[in-house]
C-alpha cells in the first residue's frame, strides 16, 4: 500500500480506498511467482504488485475522467499520458523482477528432419 500511494501521489488514508486493487494486483503477481524467493526477491515482487496496481488504477482514472471539457474560451483535452507512463512503469517493475516468476512460455518449434528421420529405429538420433 505505501509504494502504491507514493505511485499514486494518494496519501496513504486515501489509497486505502484502493486496498481490493492491490489485493488484487498482488495476487496476480503472486501466481506468477517461483515457489521460494529470498528478501530481496520478494522485496522485487511488492514493487511490481504496487507498480501493477498503480497501471490499474491509472486506467480507472482514466476511465472516470470526461474525454474533454470546456469552460469559456478554455478547452482542455485527455491524454493517455498518465496510463502510458504507468503501464511503461509496470513493464519496467515487471522485468526488473522476472527472475522472481515461474517461466510460464512454452514454445512450439520444428523438429529438423535429421531428428525425425532417425526416431524409432533405435539408433539414438531420435533423443530430444
């Protein structure tokens, strides 16, 4: 909760109106998460479930507020600034952090034929 509120520039009374969303953030980040991290790893881990917790938030922000408004001659425009500096922010935490997560890839690649030719004739080549 304190790194999100320093993400968010809420005091900390304020972002607790946002404790389900890091809940949430956590847990995700969490599952992804090898079976046993030392401190500093799991210290990696909170950075990265408060920086996706803070991209979340920016998106819901972003979702609240009026694409533009205007008052007299003044008219002023959204951006995606915020939510694209917090997604960048999630992505720089998530990477500073992926020795913490469980490798979850898995790659479908083709076999070159010298494997496949020599597979079940019991001559050795067929091992991958």
């Amino acid at each position: 909760m304190e790194r999100f509120s320093s993400f968010s520039g809420l005091s900390e009374e304020e972002a607790r109106r946002y404790h389900g969303l890091c809940q949430d953030a956590a847990a995700q980040v969490n599952g992804m998460a090898k079976e046993s991290l030392t401190e500093r790893e799991e210290s990696l881990l909170y950075g990265a479930a408060a920086a996706l917790a803070f991209y979340r938030w920016s998106l819901l922000e972003g979702a609240r507020t009026p694409e533009s408004f205007s008052s007299g001659d003044i008219q002023v425009k959204k951006g995606a600034s915020m939510t694209e500096q917090a997604r960048k922010i999630w992505e720089e935490y998530r990477d500073g952090a992926a020795e913490c997560f469980r490798d979850t890839e898995f790659v479908f690649q083709r076999i070159p034929q010298q494997f496949v030719s020599g597979w079940g004739k019991g001559n050795g080549r067929g091992a991958v």
